[in-house]
C-alpha cells in the first residue's frame, strides 16, 4: 500500500520520509482506537450466559 503511493508522488512534490512518517502515524492510531473500540474488559455476560442455561 505504501509503496503505491509513494511511487505515484514525485520527490519535488512531498517528501518522503515526512509522508512515510505521516501515514505510519495514520496507521498505528487506527490500530489504537480499533483495540479500545473491539477490544472487551469484561466478559461476564459470557459466562452469565452459560451459567443459566
């Protein structure tokens, strides 16, 4: 992914460890506020569910 888009940008227009840098930073704070966003603490409900049944 990152290879296509840089190979698509001139080195007069941008540089490229700035971007790489950029989209790095991008990329990790996805990855953070997936986890917080999927990631479950208490799995109560789970066991409540096969205890009562």
């Amino acid at each position: 992914m990152a290879s296509n888009a840089f190979s698509r940008i001139s080195n007069a227009q941008v540089n490229l460890a700035e971007q790489f840098k950029e989209m790095n930073e991008i990329a990790f704070n996805w990855l953070v506020d997936t986890k917080k966003q999927y990631n479950v603490k208490d799995y109560g409900f789970v066991f409540d569910k096969f205890i009562n049944n």
